[in-house]
C-alpha cells in the first residue's frame, strides 16, 4: 500500500463520516475493511451520495455499476486509486 | 387536446441542449433552495420499504384489478394479529422501516394495520376509501379514485364513490387522494379535482399501468399518456395548494417508455442483483406471509413494459439520484419528484414548492 492510499483511505472514511453522519467513529478509527452494506448498514443512495462528493474531489468518474464492488472503505480508495493512476 | 409528435421532439431537442456541461455536484449544490431542499429530502434516505398484502378480500371488484391477477390472489389469509406483529418484528430486525400494506382492501382488516403500525411507525395503507381506517393507524392512507362516479360505478361497480370516499376522509390528514388516469377518464379529472380542491382534498397522481394479458380499453396509447401529461401540467397550475405533484413527476409518468426502459426497475423482480437498494431489502409479502423473490414489485402482475405506477416510480426514480446529480435542472427535477414522494407516503412531511416549473428529460432520454 502507498502513502498516497493510505491518504485516500484517510479521505473515504472522512467524507463516508460526514456525509452520512457517522456517530462515534473518527477517520482514523474507522476500520477501513469492515463491510459497508452489511455492518454500517449504507444503502444505494448513501453510497451515491459519497460517490458524488468524491468524484468532485478527486476529478474521476464513478460508474454506478461499479457501486457493488464499492463495499469497505478500502475498496473505494483502491477504486479512486485506479481511476487517478489510468 | 392531444400534442403532436413535432412539438414531443422539439422538447427532447431543447433538454439534450442543456445537457452539454459538465457540472460537479458541488456547484449543483452551490444553490441555496437547491442545498435547503437536498438537505430536506436526504434526512429521509433511510427508508427501507416492503408490501404487505394484508387480506384477500375486497368490498368492490374493479376492472384491471392488480390484486385478483396471478397467484397471489389465492393465498390463505393469516388473520392472526400476533402473527403480523411477529412479522413486522422480524422486517425490523430485517432492516426495513416503511411498510405498505395493501390487499385486496387493507380496510377489512383493521386489527391487522393497528399491529403494523404499533410495531413499524412508518408506512401508507392503499384503500378504496369506503371503509374508514380507524385514527389510531397513523399510516398515510392513499384513496384510489377512477374518474368521476359513473365512471367508477361502470369500472368498479360501487355507487357515489367519491362522495363517500370525501365523507370517509375529509379534513384527515393521513389522506391523499389518488387519481388513476386511464384511457377513458381522462377528461374526467377537471371535474373530479375541482370537488377534491373544493373539500380542501389533497391529490396525487397514477397512470393505468396494465396487468400482464391485458388489452382492454383502459390501456394507454402514445397519444393519450402525451394527452395526461398536458393535463397533468395545466392542473398543476391551477391547483398548486391541493396537488402533490411535479412537472418532471408528469415526464417520468407520461414518457413513450415505462419506467424499466427509462430508469431500470430496481424491484427484485426485474433486478436480480442482491448486493444493494431494493434488489437486496424489498420483499412482497402475500397474506399468507409468504413471498417470492421472482414475483416481488410494489404492483405484482403488472406488466412490466407498461409499468408507469405512481408505487413503482417512487422508488425507482428516487433511487436514481446519481444519474440526475448531472445538470442543475435536471437535479432540481429529481429534488421535485423525491419532496413529492416524501410528501405522498410519509406522515408529517409537507412538500414545498417544486424547483423546476419546466419539464426535464429523464437521464439519456429525450422529454417525450
């Protein structure tokens, strides 16, 4: 994993805190591999709305088909990473 | 008046126009009434629907009733409330927080909606409106009106529908009056709308979405969903205080493509994918409690090419979220139809004024 990841991880977990309104966890103690759909109980429309936020932030494109592959914050970074490096 | 086919195609010309931007959310965003309204609608994303057809009894028999098409119709009742209540207790832990129940008529089963709604607070019970659902049930109660009363009692076969439905439900608040346009009523709502407006009634709409097999004479044709369409926008107008509706509400719902060829519907019964959204939660309980994943939409026995119902749309529209978030007018269309939804199905929410007085294409479509 890269420092530039590590930064991205750090980011997801901010912006998945804030815009869903995640109460007691912080950024740096989210655990980046718990499973977002069947352990914090997001749904389609909070992860459209994270994928909007961080599409704007980072300048790629996130397909909606690609939202099932989407499931722990450590997958999004990846995600993100992937798009930046094409 | 019907709209003729050059004047459906200089509209779809004229939004594809406005679609060329690339806009980020955040400058979407940038408006203030269109933050005020994201904001006002997001706080209700954790709506998880399931249906419940509670009874299969009904006290009419209407023509292209959904509930007496298919097999559902023939599932032994479960009476027993606690029966229900270990059902709703068990949705919960599911993870669904909005129930619909519907039927055949949820309203011969009063003691049924009461152990519902004890057990799950939101939801909206789909009625004929004859029989008064008692106050303790604080569901949102959706009246379902089919032209004027003689039309209804030559489809439905019930005398003095509306009057009855008024008594039944004037002045409540759970009530929201839904008018079905089909082929043949759909002059009939101006007279309808004005008795509905007069008893300061509040009114929705639906479209005639025909049961798979059926190819009777209330089906739509091109011209007559351009025809509502017209209609629906010139009431909007004329009655902003009593009609709970959009412009784009009227595009999604009158456009040449049902609501799968426009949006793809997320029901499990067209979306075989279980990893997110209704494909992953939503059930269609029968009233025997027993449901079946290939059969489960919020209007069984559909048939799916013609699906423009109001239920239906309201999910799968609102679920689209991202692809509207791509064109501030097109997002401000979508912000309309979900404040609408919200105001239709659940208790205590108020609808304000709708963002977008032009009517939007849908993603990718043009606006006919």
């Amino acid at each position: 994993m890269t420092v530039e990841t590590d930064k991205i991880v750090l980011r997801v977990a901010e912006v998945m805190i804030e815009e869903l309104k995640l109460e007691d966890v912080t950024a740096d103690t989210f655990d980046p591999e718990v499973d977002l759909v069947d352990e914090v109980g997001i749904d389609s429309m909070d992860l459209a709305t994270v994928a909007l936020v961080l599409q704007d932030e980072y300048g790629i494109r996130i397909d909606e088909d690609d939202y099932p592959k989407l499931t722990t914050v450590r997958r999004i970074a990846d995600y993100i990473q992937n798009k930046l490096n094409e | 008046m019907y709209v003729s086919d050059e004047s459906r195609s200089s509209a779809g010309e004229k939004s594809i126009e406005k679609s060329q931007k690339k806009w980020k959310f955040s400058e979407i965003l940038s408006d203030p009434a269109v933050k005020e309204r994201w904001e006002k609608v997001r706080k209700y994303f954790f709506l998880r629907e399931s249906t419940y057809d509670v009874t299969g009894r009904c006290n009419i028999r209407c023509e292209g009733c959904y509930y007496y098409e298919g097999e559902k119709q023939f599932a032994e009742e479960n009476r027993d409330p606690e029966a229900w209540r270990s059902l709703m207790k068990a949705e919960k832990e599911r993870g669904i927080t909005f129930v619909v129940l519907a039927g055949a008529e949820p309203a011969l089963v009063p003691e049924l909606c009461r152990v519902c709604y004890e057990e799950m607070p939101l939801g909206t019970i789909a009625s004929n409106g004859l029989k008064q659902i008692p106050a303790d049930t604080g569901y949102k109660i959706h009246i379902s009106v089919w032209g004027n009363d003689s039309s209804s009692l030559r489809v439905r076969g019930a005398d003095n529908m509306l009057i009855r439905q008024i008594r039944n439900y004037k002045d409540d608040p759970r009530a929201v009056f839904v008018y079905t346009f089909t082929r043949q009523n759909m002059d009939e709502i101006h007279e309808v709308m004005e008795i509905l407006a007069a008893e300061n009634c509040k009114v929705t709409f639906n479209m005639f979405s025909a049961p798979v097999g059926y190819s009777g004479y209330l089906r739509h044709t091109p011209e007559s969903l351009l025809y509502c369409r017209e209609t629906m926008l010139s009431l909007l107008r004329k009655y902003p205080d009593h009609l709970l509706y959009s412009p784009y509400n009227a595009v999604a719902h009158t456009h040449r493509l049902g609501l799968h060829d426009l949006y793809g519907c997320s029901y499990p019964r067209m979306n075989p994918s279980t990893d997110l959204g209704l494909g992953r939660s939503f059930r269609q309980y029968r009233s025997d409690l027993g449901w079946d994943r290939a059969a489960a939409c919020c209007v069984p026995d559909t048939d799916c090419p013609d699906c423009r119902h109001y239920a239906s749309g309201s999910a799968v529209v609102t679920a689209r979220l991202f692809r509207h978030a791509d064109d501030p007018l097109r997002f401000r269309s979508w912000l309309d139809y979900t404040d609408t939804y919200l105001a239709v199905w659940v208790m205590g929410y108020e609808k304000g004024e709708n963002l977008c007085e032009e009517p939007i294409a849908p993603p990718g479509q043009d606006a006919a």
